[in-house]
C-alpha cells in the first residue's frame, strides 16, 4: 500500500491517506477520538526528534496526529501503537479503526 501523498495539480491540493481510532484516556478514562494524515517514520523521526527505529513489522502504517492526542502513532492491522520516550507501546484499549484520505487545498 503507498503511503505517498497525491499531488493533483490540475486542482491545487493534495490527497493524504488518514487513520482514526478511538481509545480511552488514561487521564480522563473518557473516549477520545485520533485522526492523523500518514507519514513516514523518517519524517516523523527528524519532526519530533525521535531516534529509535521504526515497528519491526514492515506493514507499519505511520501517522502525525491532527488535533489532540499523541504526536503520532502507527497502525499494524487492528493494532495500534503510540511512541513515548523512544519506545513503541500498544494501545490495549483502540477500537474502531478507519481508514480514509483528507484533502489539503494548496
């Protein structure tokens, strides 16, 4: 599956693959929904100045949070993934995986 963001200059915007999911706070235990535009683990390592690699599984979906939640997660089939202090941990409570695309006027 690509994860490159589509150009369309006929119309001057970009197409961008997106991935939601819901999982309880740990502050608040309240649901909360995440969407994020996907990625790639290089760009998201050198934004937020990570070092570690990425998930060892090469079908590792990357994603940068839009709006509230973690700075970025991964996605690897119904599992999802939040990076803190350079480790990758599991979501226990994710549900409702979505996945979609956003469109970004240029």
């Amino acid at each position: 599956m690509s994860t490159a963001i589509e150009n369309n200059t006929t119309s001057n915007n970009i197409t961008v693959p997106t991935c939601s999911f819901t999982y309880i706070s740990n502050r608040t235990f309240q649901p909360r929904r995440v969407t994020g535009g996907e990625r790639t683990w290089e760009y998201l390592k050198e934004r937020f100045s990570r070092a570690s690699e990425g998930l060892p599984d090469p079908s590792a979906r990357y994603f940068e949070t839009i709006g509230f939640g973690p700075f970025l997660f991964a996605v690897i089939g119904n599992d999802v993934f939040y990076h803190d202090r350079e480790k990758w941990l599991h979501y226990e409570s994710a549900t409702n995986i979505e996945y979609g695309t956003i469109i970004i006027d240029l």
